[in-house]
C-alpha cells in the first residue's frame, strides 16, 4: 500500500469539496497543520494520515446520501391564514420549536417558538393574531437531490431545509435527522 502524498491530500480535498478547517474539523486536526501538509513543510504522523483518509471515507459517504433519503414527509406545517394560536398547538402536540409556513405546496414564511413566546410577553393572549401577523422568512429549499454534506452546511444557519420536488414541498430536514444518519 503506497501513502498518499501532499499533492493527493489536497487534490482529494478539493475533489469532495472541503476546505481545510472543514477537514481539520473532521479530522481531530488543526487547519494548519492540514495546510502545513498540503505544502509539504511537515511529514505527518501515520496516525494523521489515518484520521485524513477516514475523514474523506466519511465524507465520501455522506455525499453519496441525498436530500429525499433522510426526508421527514408529509411536512407538519401552517398556513398564513390560519390563527396563531392553531399553530402553538400544532408545536406543542408534535414536539416541535419551528413550524414551515405553507401555501398551496410553496413556503411563504416560517415560525419560530421563540416569536410566539416574545408575543405572549407583550401581549399577554395570542387572540385574534394570524399565523401571517408573526411569520419570518422562509426555511431554506433544496432539491430532492441535494447532498447531504450541503444539507448540513445549510443547516448550520438555519433550523430546518425543506425539500421541494416540481415546485412544492414535499419534506424537511432539520438537524435531528441529519444526526439519524450516525446511527445508520
């Protein structure tokens, strides 16, 4: 078995889409110890190698996995009409903190826990408000065929992604899924 050499670290990098925090991240390294090797001024350990190429092996994996693998469908949402105080509710009965906002198949707002919790502080009864009074801006969409890996990234701004197949919903994603994908 022949090591990889700097050059094929990098290129392999590059290829799956990494920059190198994200493989130092991955890794148990730190960046620049990535960058040192990626230029050849440290010869590194076996073990680092090791902790390299399972990294790429993962990643590899996790780019084979797209976005309609690890869908929850149909998607628990509300719609812009409808009473705030349906949509507490639905959060409360399904164990949820966020809720996509969705009319006719198409997101048009979300809504958060916390936006209903600073409206009850202000307002003392959540009476007479629409779902739409409150809503912030949509959850992040992407296709059926997205990777999981640029799921991820999403989700790191974001509580939820939702999945849209011929112009409609047709699942969501948040990061408890993601998590899911550990345990196979």
């Amino acid at each position: 078995m022949q090591l990889p050499t700097p050059e094929d670290l990098k290129k392999k990098r590059i290829e799956l889409g990494l920059t190198q925090s994200d493989l130092a991240k991955r890794a148990g390294v730190s960046q620049p110890l990535i960058a040192r090797i990626e230029m050849s001024d440290v010869d590194p350990r076996l073990s680092t190698v090791a902790k390299i190429l399972t990294a790429f092996d993962e990643v590899k994996k996790e780019q084979q996995i797209v976005a309609k693998d690890i869908i929850s469908s149909p998607v628990i949402h509300i719609q812009p009409k409808q009473p705030l105080e349906e949509a507490v509710h639905i959060m409360n009965a399904n164990g949820i903190s966020q809720l996509p906002v969705i009319e006719n198949g198409v997101p048009v707002g979300s809504l958060s826990e916390g936006v209903v919790v600073r409206t009850i502080a202000v307002r003392k009864s959540l009476a007479g408000i629409i779902v739409s009074d409150l809503m912030e801006e949509s959850f992040p969409t992407v296709p059926q065929t997205a990777s999981v890996l640029t799921v991820s990234h999403i989700l790191e701004r974001s509580p939820a992604v939702l999945v849209m197949e011929k112009g409609a919903v047709t699942g969501v994603i948040t990061k408890s899924d993601i998590m899911k994908i550990v345990n196979g």
